[in-house]
C-alpha cells in the first residue's frame, strides 16, 4: 500500500531492495573515509522497522548493516532516510530510529554474552525535495543555544546527500542509480514529461538484463503515483512510442495493480471501523459489515484517482469491474 500513500518511499525502497544499489550508493555518494573501511560485500538489509506503527504510512526507514575491514568487530548500521520534502525535525526522528536500532540489537543477544560497546549508526538523509533544506544537521542543533546545558545534551551529525544541486551529469554509479537517482530529482519538475523517454529507456535496459518487466513497471507506478504533471494518457502516448508491442499491456497491469492495492487499503480501513462498530454492539456483523464497506470505498478511491489521471471508462470497467455508470456517477463526484 506505500505506492498509495507515499510512493517516494515505496520507490526508495525498491532501489535498496537491489544488493547492487546498496554497493553503488555507499561507494559513489558516502565520504570515501566511510567506504574504505567496511566490507562492500557484506551490505545487508535489516529487515526490521524502527518507525513508530502510528507513523508508518508517515515515514520509513532502510537500515543496512554491515561490518569493519580492519578486523575489528565492531558492527556499523547505515541508517538511510528518504525525505521528499523539507522536514526541521528530521534530527529527532533519527534520534527515534536510532535508541529503537540500539535497544532491538541489545534485546536479541540478552542470551549470549554482554556486549561491550553499541553499534556504530551512520545516519543519512537522502533528500530530492523542491525546497532548499534549512534545517540543522545535527540534532543539537534544535535547542536554543545554552552553553551551560550543552554538555547534557545528547548530539550526532547526519550525513546529507542532497540531489537536487547534481547535474545529470553528476549523477553517479551503475544504470539503476542513474535511472533512479535521476528520477527522484526530476519527479517534482513542470517540465517532466521530457525527460520521460530517457528514463523509460533506462527501465527498459534494465529489463532487458532480465526475464521480466520487474524495473519499468516500477517506474511506471512511480511516475503515476508521484508525479503532479502527467496524465496518464501522456504516458500512454510516450510508451506507444518507446515500447510499442507492450506499452498497453503493461499500464493495464499497472492499473490493475494500484486498483487492486485501492481495494486492499480500503478493506484494511474498513475491517478497522468493523471490528471497533462491532465491539461496540457486541456483534461481530460490524466487522463483516466495515469489510464490505471498505472494499466498496477502496475501490471507488482509486477509481476517482484513475479518472484524474485521465484513463478510460472503459479501461477501468474492466480491471475493476465496476459498471460504466457506475464510474460515470463517480466521474461526475470528481
């Protein structure tokens, strides 16, 4: 459901998803102090979460751990947070991140022997927002300045890589951090529509390493989620051009999909207010009844953001299997 709510992060995410990608963003974008001393080779993601539940369709985070090359065994989590918009707190949410980094890593080895020093946590923010970023990067930076009290006061620097001064020429690394990298800093322009070709180009190279279209259709459901200056027949149009024996067929399954994540999203929400209406009857058709209704807004949602997008009726008749008129009501609620 992140490519609905916020698909800047569900992006992200699919870019560290890729062993090649975390190689490539830590030996072509950290300080190359940084890279020298730890093992490439061994950049793993951490499953876990360290953002608030309340918070998770708010924020994510990707932690990546990995260990020293001088022997040493002392272990260093990568702490990359994505911001797509200028955020004066971000310091304290790193804060947040890191105790829960520090206190899960002590709660899993409370059984073997004490540590005797915590983990290292390089914290980076990986910004390609439109505003220029004001904010302090360190987190002593969001007291009044007090010299008596800063001796008392917890502090950290963070790490910012910032896209948006980069050139396309200055965009480094392997053909998916370009692609991807490239995307992110163009993703707010006015202007995006022309540079589409290129970046669908990209995807489609990438794909081309591969048996599937894993990399385009992720492109695509991002450019349709994140961006405020393109249609969806725009797009349609460009693909015709660029891809033409399977651009239809694989924004069908686009739309399909985020249909689908729509109507999931919606029983999710409404399974919620079930159980709570349910609860408070002391019946359990209030959960029945919340699911019902959640999936029929779910997917009239989504419906009403495919209409804005400007794809057909028709179309979307048949991936949600809502009738014409039904979507023509819709379509008028809009």
């Amino acid at each position: 459901m992140k490519e609905l709510n916020n698909p800047h992060d569900a992006f992200v995410k699919w870019y560290f998803n890729h062993p090649e990608a975390r190689v490539d963003f830590v030996r072509e974008y950290l300080p190359a102090e940084i890279s020298a001393c730890i093992n490439i080779s061994k950049l793993e993601p951490d499953p876990t979460s360290y953002v608030d539940q309340k918070l998770e369709q708010s924020y994510s985070d990707i932690v990546i751990k990995t260990s020293l090359t001088d022997g040493n065994p002392a272990i260093l989590y990568f702490l990359i947070d994505h911001k797509s918009y200028f955020d004066k707190w971000t310091p304290f949410q790193l804060l947040r991140y890191m105790v829960r980094i520090w206190d899960n890593y002590l709660y899993n080895i409370k059984h073997a022997s004490p540590p005797e020093f915590l983990p290292y946590i390089f914290p980076v923010v990986l910004y390609h927002g439109t505003d220029t970023w004001t904010g302090k990067t360190n987190f002593s930076g969001l007291f009044k300045e007090m010299p008596l009290f800063k001796a008392f006061t917890p502090d950290f620097q963070f790490f910012f890589c910032d896209l948006n001064p980069l050139s396309d020429d200055q965009i480094k690394g392997t053909l998916l951090t370009k692609a991807v990298f490239l995307t992110l800093k163009s993703i707010f322009r006015t202007d995006f529509i022309k540079i589409l070709p290129r970046l669908i180009q990209f995807a489609k190279t990438l794909d081309a390493e591969t048996t599937g279209l894993q990399s385009l259709e992720a492109f695509l459901k991002y450019f349709l989620c994140a961006s405020k200056n393109l249609e969806i027949e725009q797009l349609k149009k460009i693909l015709e051009i660029t891809i033409p024996d399977s651009g239809g067929k694989i924004m069908a399954t686009i739309a399909e999909t985020l249909i689908k994540q729509g109507e999931e999203l919606g029983i999710k929400k409404g399974e919620e207010l079930g159980i709570k209406k349910g609860e408070e009857l002391g019946i359990k058709k209030g959960e029945e009844l919340g699911i019902k209704k959640g999936e029929e807004l779910g997917i009239r949602a989504t419906v009403k953001k495919m209409l804005k997008k400007g794809l057909s009726i028709d179309l979307i008749s048949q991936i949600s299997e809502l009738s014409i008129d039904e979507i023509k009501k819709l379509a008028a609620q809009s």
